[in-house]
C-alpha cells in the first residue's frame, strides 16, 4: 500500500475550534490542559494515579466480549490511552476503527517515551438511544438497516433482535453487494452476528483488535456512583462553566435538567433535585468527567467534533478534582481502490481535490442548468443538517429528530434527480459524468469524507482481514493529517 497524508492545514475538520487545535495549536491550547503534541508533557499526569480499581468488573466484562484481560492487569498499576464512539452495524463509520488504532499506536508510544505502563482502553457508547443513528450501512450508494422495531428511547444496550428475523436478512443484503470469495468469507467471519446489538459491536471490534482493554458505561453504574452524585449537585456550576466564552464557537449549552439521564425505562435526563437512580446514565458532559474519574487516563483520542466540546471542560474538570487528559485528534484516512485511481488519472482529477471536495469535473460543458440548481437546494439542505450537528442550528425542543431526517431525505432527493438530468446530458454529451461520479461515491460518500459514511468492513472483504492491521501499523499519531491509502 502507497499512502499520501493531507496536512490539517488543507483539509479543515468541519470547526473553527478544532481547526485552530491542529493549525494553529497556540490560538486554542488554553482552553486545554496539555500540549498533545509532545509525549513528555504528559510526565506530571504519571506522578499521581487517581483512578478507580475497576479490575475485577473490568475483568469479568473483556472475558465475556474477547477484550484483553491482560490490558486489565496492566491497567491495575499503570495508565491508559482512551476514546471511544457509539455502536455502529459492521465496525461503524471506519472512523470508529481508526480511533482504535490510534490508541493502540498512541499506547505503545507513551509506554515508550514516559517509562510507564499504558493500555488503550476503547469505550462503547451504549447507552446511547438513537437507533436511526445506529442503524445504517452504507455501500456502493445504498443503505442497509435491521427491520425490526425499537420503542423511542430505548438505550442500545437493551435491543435485541432474533437472528433469523431481523439480522441475517440484514447480512444477507450486504452479501449481495460484496464479492462472495474465499478473501470476503475471511471477514465475514470476524463479524458473527449475536442478537444484541451491543454485544455484537464489541465483540466485533474485540475480534478485530484483542490487545485492547474495552468498556460500556453500564460497568461504571456502581463505582462511579458517588460522583454521579456530585454530578448532578453541581448541576448550576457547570452551567456557569459552559456559558463561558472560549473565542470560539461553543458546542456544548446548559441543559434543563441534570447533566444526568435516568435509565430505568427509557432514557430521560434526570430532572435537577432528584436523587440518581440505579439506572443512571451519562450525557456528553457527564461521560467525559466520569471517563477520566474512572480511569488513570493520560491522553483521549478524539475527532473534530469532540476537540471543540473538550475546549469547554477543562474547568469542569477542575471542579470535581478529575484530571483532564491531553486531547489527541485521531487518525483518518480515505482509501483509494485501483479503480477509483485509474478513472481519476483517465479524468485529469486530483484525488487530494477531491476529498479535500476542490474537484471538478474534467468537462463542464454539459451541466444541466436544472440540474445545478437542485443540487443547490441540496447543499442547502446539507448545510441545514450540518448546523443541526455542530449546535449552531436553534431548533424548538423534541424537533431535532424529525427535521433531521426530513432534510437528509430531501438533500437525497434533489441529489439523485439532479444526477439523473446530469446523467441524460451527459450521454448525449458523451462526458465522463458516470465516472465522476462514482468516484466521488467511493471517495466523498453523501458528500463527506469516506470514513463518515464507509465502514471498513467492505474494503475488509475486498482486499482480506490484514488490511485492518496494516493500517494500524500505517498509521503515525503524532503525524498529523488525513491519509490517502492506495489500495
């Protein structure tokens, strides 16, 4: 495999805050408690361990889901590299595997410059209870999803589905799209299906990675109780904390209520006053304090969007005596096919263009006026959706749900009428529309970076299983920017 690595500073992350984090380190490092880009400047975070002992808990779960036991032992007397991301079918977006190798890298780096044991510790969100969110796969264009119906407000962790019923008709249409070679049934193998869906995305990503130590919120519930306590006390302190100005767009926002859920039927926010159930569960704000409480966690992998909620916590940290680790941004990559790679080179197109979405087509000529301007509209729409994500959008309460799917369902819309009038000039024209397209389809899925959309499984089936640890051991955390990987 060839790799070309897209510097931060071409390729902006979708915030302004993250964007200054990665460019122009000194304009937002302030609002966090270490410099990521030097290893040594985590030393004083190894002077004094602060952390729970989750061993036994820790232990009896990674023994149930394949995670390491070895890492737990180690994690008893040592540190931890952590980050972590929501149930996804399949891996989730393949920005969910490439933070596991990022903190997989990320370990074994720090063990080697601080002298000191450290264990990458994978956190799956499964309290989480968007299964919209959750349910989607995305390939060639198309979406696959379960059939099966889940009550609003169920947390992830407590949906099953009856294998025969609902999963395997989900594998089997995925089946249909990916090659049936001895290669593909290699991957299909590290993917066996399990009724919850939960446990099957752990243990999936367990199987992909062993060496990593993982963790759902539910094995915190006891130990983390008396902070959870605290949490929801200070309810009014974190308020002042989140209004604060950072000189920059703010993602996070006081809540009404507590920055706690009530997880005993259906996830509701803890109202403020009330005393925290057994089934308590965390928000945003809450996960990353119980996080770092739990764990003696010296750096947290994080994506664009969590770099700019993070920028806003450092006093929150301060207020309950948890230390906050040093942010570190991910690893990312969009890989390239051969295909993908000759039809480009056939098109005169830039594949740094076009996932940096500077591209063009080759020919011009042949653009339907229609055409351009429903695609417009889908921008639009697309943009509407975006500022639903990064908190700039202020929509009335209980609307986020169906405005976004309302607007994703008419930016597909206009996107697929105005490439079928592209498609009818284009072959009167005989341009190169079809190629064009299926070259952004493969690099800029649904108009974002590949890793948002694809999963790694399909490339997996495609091009075998070692292709999982050979972008692992590609990968480089401290060099910093997006990878192309010629496949």
């Amino acid at each position: 495999m060839e790799r070309v690595t897209i510097p931060f500073s071409r390729l902006h992350p979708g915030n302004d805050l993250a964007h200054a984090y990665l460019c122009e380190p000194e304009r937002a490092l302030g609002l966090f408690a270490h410099d990521y880009r030097d290893p040594r400047a985590l030393a004083p975070l190894t002077q004094a361990r602060t952390a729970v002992d989750l061993t036994e808990p820790l232990r009896t779960y990674n023994e149930s889901v394949g995670g390491s036991v070895a890492g737990v032992e180690k994690l008893r007397d040592g540190f931890c590299v952590v980050s972590g991301q929501q149930v996804g079918l399949l891996y989730g977006p393949a920005y969910t595997t490439y933070k596991l190798f990022t903190v997989i890298n990320l370990a074994r780096v720090l063990e080697d410059e601080l002298g000191v044991p450290v264990v990458p510790v994978f956190w799956v969100e499964s309290e989480d209870h968007d299964w919209d969110e959750v349910n989607r796969f995305f390939w060639k264009g198309q979406r696959f999803r379960i059939d099966g119906a889940v009550a609003q407000g169920t947390a992830i962790a407590d949906i099953e589905f009856d294998r025969a019923a609902a999963i395997d008709p989900f594998l089997e249409d995925v089946r249909a799209v990916l090659p049936d070679t001895e290669t593909a049934q290699a991957a299909w193998d590290l993917v066996t299906p399990e009724a919850s869906v939960a446990r099957w995305h752990v243990r999936n990503l367990a199987r992909l990675a062993p060496e990593v130590v993982y963790l759902e919120p539910r094995v915190l519930r006891d130990p983390m109780r008396p902070l959870a306590q605290r949490i929801a006390k200070e309810s009014e302190a974190l308020d002042k904390i989140l209004a604060r100005d950072t000189g920059f767009d703010r993602r996070l926002a006081p809540v009404a209520g507590s920055y706690l859920f009530d997880a005993t039927k259906r996830r509701t926010r803890l109202a403020r006053g009330a005393p925290v159930p057994e089934a308590w569960s965390t928000d945003v704000v809450s996960r990353v304090l119980v996080q770092n409480a739990a764990l003696p966690v010296l750096a947290a992998v994080c994506g664009p969007s969590e770099i700019q909620y993070w920028s806003q916590l450092r006093a929150a940290h301060e207020l309950f005596d948890v230390p906050m680790p040093a942010v570190m941004p991910r690893d990312g990559a969009t890989l390239v096919e051969a295909g993908t790679a000759k039809a480009a080179a056939k098109l005169g197109i830039d594949l740094e263009d076009v996932v940096r979405g500077r591209s063009a087509r080759a020919e011009t000529s042949s653009k339907d006026p229609v055409a351009e301007r429903l695609r417009a509209l889908a921008v639009e729409a697309a943009q509407l959706r975006a500022g639903l994500d990064d908190g700039s959008l202020d929509l009335p309460p209980n609307t986020a749900k169906p405005f976004r799917k309302t607007v994703e369902r008419m930016g597909g819309d206009l996107d697929k009428l105005a490439t079928r009038l592209d498609d009818a000039r284009a072959e009167a024209a005989g341009t190169g529309k079809r190629q064009y397209e299926r070259i952004l389809g493969d690099l800029l899925p649904r108009g974002g970076l590949q890793e948002r959309t694809h999963s790694l499984f399909p490339y997996m089936a495609r091009h075998g299983v070692s292709l999982a640890r050979d972008l692992q051991q590609m990968f480089d955390p401290y060099e910093f920017g997006h990878t192309m990987v010629m496949l």
